[in-house]
C-alpha cells in the first residue's frame, strides 16, 4: 500500500547509515511501489556536493546494498531523478534558506538526524527557527540516545524545545523487525499462547544478541559505550519490554507505549553477582578488544550476561536471562520462552523428555520455532523427542513471506505514515537509563574489571553459572 507523498530530508546523507541502509531502503520501497512518484528525497550534510554528486553516491549504494534482482536500471533512473542535496553544516549558518526553499507544501515532511547525536539540538533548533518543520513535520532521531538519564534527558528537553513528542521518532532497528512484530502478532492474535503467558508456566526467558565481529574501526566511539550502554539499555530492553507486557487495549502506538514502560518500571535492581561482563581476548590472528580500543587499561565490557527480574503479578519468579556479546562463535539473535514441565509425567522422564520452548529468531533466518514433544515414529515404545513446529515465513507463506523488508525501510514507512508504535517514546528511554544507570556506576565504582573470554566462545565461563547455579542452561549459540 503506497504512502503519502513525501519530502525526505537526511542529515547525514552522505554518511556510512545513510549508504548502507536508508537510502537502499528508499530505493526497494520505490522499487515495491510503495513510494510515491511525487516523493522527494534531499540529502543534507556538510560535503561541498551538487545533486548529481550525491545522486551518484545514491547510485552507488544502490549497487552495493541492493540485491541484483531489483536492480532494474530504469527504476534506478526514475528513483534517481527525485533525489537532491543541499550542503549544510548543521552548526552554521548557510544552506538553511536552500533547503527552506525546496520544501513544498501538501507533502508529509519528514527529516532524518542520521549525524552524531552532538548536532541533534543545533538541528532541531535551525529546523524550526528559520520555518523549515511546521507543527506536522516529523523527525527521526538515531541511536545513541543519551549515555545516562542526566544525557537523556537533556536530549529530550532540546528536541521537546521545538518537536512535540508525536512528532518525534526514536528509532530501534530491533523494533522494525518482522519477527519483533510477530511476537506481538503472536501473543496477541491467538488465544494458545497468552493464557500460559506468564510466570506460572514460563520458567524463564533468554534473550540473545550474539556476534562475530568486534569493535574493528569503532573501537574509540565503543569504549566509551560498551555492550550495556549499546545494546542492552536500548535494544534488549525493548524486546524484553514486548515479551513482558500487558496486552494493550488497542494496537495503537502509546497505548502499546504505554504497557512497555510500566514494564520498565517493574524491573528490579540487579544485583552484581547476577551480572558477567566481559572483554574478547585475542586470538584467531586477530587482536583482543584491548588492542582495538585504543586504551590499554580499558575495563569496557564487550560482552554482558545478566539476571533480571520483573516485579509484577505476571513475571514474578521468573527470570530474564540477557546476553549480548562481540566474537562470539556465531552471529545469532533470539529469543527463547522456555516453558516448565508439565505438572505430571506419565511418561519415563529418561525416554527423551524436554521443556516446550517457544524460539524467535530474529537473525539470521528471521522466523519462529515452537519446540514440542512428540513420539518417536517407530516400534521402539514410548519414546519422546522434540520437534519444531516451524512458523518460519518462508515455508508458511512462501516467496512474499521471504521477502521481508529491511527494518529500516519499515520504519522509515511507519514515519511517513505517522505511526509511532515501533518508535520508543521519551519516557521510555529515560525510565530505561534510570533502571541501567546505577548497574552501570556500581562497576564504575567498584573498579570491576571484565572477564577474559576467546574470541569464537560463547563468552566467560562465569556467564555460563550465571544459569547453572539455577539448574538452567543457555541454548546454543548457533
Ligand atoms: P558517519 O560518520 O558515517 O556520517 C556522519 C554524517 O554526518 C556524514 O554525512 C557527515 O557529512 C554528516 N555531518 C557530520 N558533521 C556534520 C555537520 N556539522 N553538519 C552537517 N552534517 C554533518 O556516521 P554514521 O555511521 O552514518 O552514523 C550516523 C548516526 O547514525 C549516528 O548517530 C550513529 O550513532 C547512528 N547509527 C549508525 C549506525 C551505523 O551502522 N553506521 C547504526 C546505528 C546508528
């Protein structure tokens, strides 16, 4: 279904994000027919370009990010032809009357902050104080928001100066996952699955973000952030946030917002000796964190496992077990409901018995798994094994349901639209940096040192007790 005609301005346009996928992204929406003809994309950045200079770089991004077979070259042409830029550097004074001028009226405006999250107020502020956003126009902001609740919440108080909150996106890629949204698909289209949603049948919960690489490149913009500040406080929150919530009314955005932070504000401190962190060693011809990081004394964590407990009616006595890690043995996101046994067997527990596991995959091979007991075919008497049923989108709804939109592009539609319920609202971010802020300063303070690990390991071995001294283990990393 196609959007409404739109004016697209990206700060940073010429950036590594923008090249890799929201232009990309643009271009498969146009490519599906879902962007307007009468659509206009502007890059703004600070290189001294003409339109056809950046419309070259579009060019090429296309060719690298965009697979062959919706590289048509005259749909390339035709997406080319409404893109433009205009140079400006967002702590000056120039181009903003340029950019003023190429904006047309009757059109969604919408403008994407893809820079350092250090020019959001100066843009925010030139934006409205030169009359180029009205009271409709919408903004996206990337991540990093914030590095602690003081942060946050001055970020918020400098875009609250000039943007109402509905006109404020804060993305997560996490949340513009076809899978993500599955899970609410899931929980709340069925009437299987809520009734034993909650802490009297889930034993526990493990949410898993693993990967191969290490902080190559960024080493110097990662330790000053580390796996709990770049992906727990954020994207792990979130998606325990759409495990654990209450149903909402509505499937409507603060409605939905709304569930996910009485969620957040349910969390528990945790304690330190339910916390591993950790940093990858060298190893495989490759050097360790340390050598990347530029700080020889560095005490960031590369690497988290966690505990954490939700004090509410449904979640009590059922724990969130979180990981996230870099060099790890595979690059692997999921999310595993781990049910309990049924409350008698009649069968021999040693023929085969394990606990139903409801598994969301969100990459690679985004898609969903429930793992069921069944009898093993055969004449060898009652013996239990577990087979998925598989929910994946391949198999179940064939060549379109493999086809899944990158989650920016999603989410850059969503914006278009005005929809906001895959956008995390201010409130939120700040109520999850006040849950990770003392974690975060009871290392600092205590001068905790990560852990050691081996660079293709699943991690310390101390995450590994994390779960054994409760009689649990993490699944696999695969
Ligand atoms: P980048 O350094 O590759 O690009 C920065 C862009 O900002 C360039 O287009 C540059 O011209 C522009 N810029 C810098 N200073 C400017 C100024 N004073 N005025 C106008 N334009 C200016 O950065 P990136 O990797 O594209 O990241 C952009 C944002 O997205 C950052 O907030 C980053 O944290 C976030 N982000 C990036 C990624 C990623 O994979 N690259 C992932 C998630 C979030």
């Amino acid at each position: 279904i196609p959007v409404d005609a739109f004016d697209l301005v990206i700060f940073g346009g010429t950036g590594d994000l923008a090249k890799r996928k929201i232009l990309p992204g643009l271009y498969r929406r146009f490519w599906a027919g879902q962007m307007p003809a009468e659509s206009r994309i502007i890059g703004a950045a600070r290189a001294d370009l003409d339109d056809a200079g950046f419309r070259k770089l579009v060019a090429d991004a296309i060719d690298e990010f965009v697979s062959q077979d919706k590289r048509d070259e005259a749909m390339i042409a035709q997406f080319l032809e409404r893109i433009s830029y205009v140079s400006i550097d967002a702590t000056g004074t120039g181009g903003w009357d340029q950019l003023k001028a190429m904006m047309r009226s009757g059109v969604v405006r919408a403008f994407y902050f893809s820079v350092a999250p250090a020019l959001f107020g100066a843009i925010a502020e030139r934006l409205s104080s030169n009359g180029i956003a009205d009271s409709e126009s919408r903004i996206v902001v990337e991540k990093p928001f914030g590095r602690d609740l003081a942060s946050a919440q001055a970020l918020n108080a400098t875009l609250a100066a000039h943007f109402a909150e509905r006109q404020i996106y804060r993305i997560d890629h996490y949340l513009g996952k076809e899978t993500v949204q599955n899970l609410m698909a899931v929980r709340f289209a069925n009437i299987l699955f809520e009734p034993i949603w909650k802490a009297q049948y889930i034993d526990h919960v493990q949410i898993t973000v693993a990967e191969t690489v290490g902080v190559e490149g960024r080493g110097a913009y990662y330790d000053k952030s580390g796996a709990m500040r770049d992906m727990v406080q954020n994207h792990m929150m979130q998606l325990l946030c759409l495990i654990a919530m209450e149903p909402p009314y509505h499937f409507d955005p603060n409605a939905v917002r709304d569930e996910k932070l009485k969620v957040i504000r349910a969390l528990d401190p945790v304690a330190p000796q339910d916390i591993v962190r950790g940093q990858y060693l060298a190893g495989g011809g490759q050097g360790g964190y340390i050598e990347h990081s530029e700080n020889p004394a560095s005490r960031t964590e590369s690497y988290i496992a966690m505990k954490v407990h939700i004090s509410n009616w449904r979640w009590a006595g059922t724990p969130f077990y979180l990981r996230t890690g870099k060099r790890m043995r595979a690059r692997a996101s999921e999310i595993a409901i781990v049910f309990k046994e049924p409350p008698h067997s009649i069968f021999d527990h040693a023929s085969g018995w394990r606990e139903n596991q409801l598994v969301i995959r969100l990459q690679p091979n985004e898609g969903m798994n429930l793992m069921v007991m069944i009898k093993e075919p055969g004449p060898g008497g009652m013996r239990l094994v577990q087979v998925p049923l598989d929910m994946s989108f391949a198999d179940a709804l064939g060549e379109e349901g493999a086809d899944i939109p990158d989650a920016y592009e999603r989410l850059i539609m969503d914006v278009i639209r005005g929809n906001q319920t895959l956008f995390m609202r201010g409130d939120e971010v700040e109520a999850a940096w006040a849950w990770a802020d003392p974690i975060i300063e009871g290392w600092e303070g205590r001068g905790e040192k990560p852990q050691g690990y081996d660079p293709g390991s699943s991690g310390p071995d101390d995450a590994l007790m994390l779960m054994h001294r409760d009689g649990r283990r993490w699944r696999e990393i695969r």
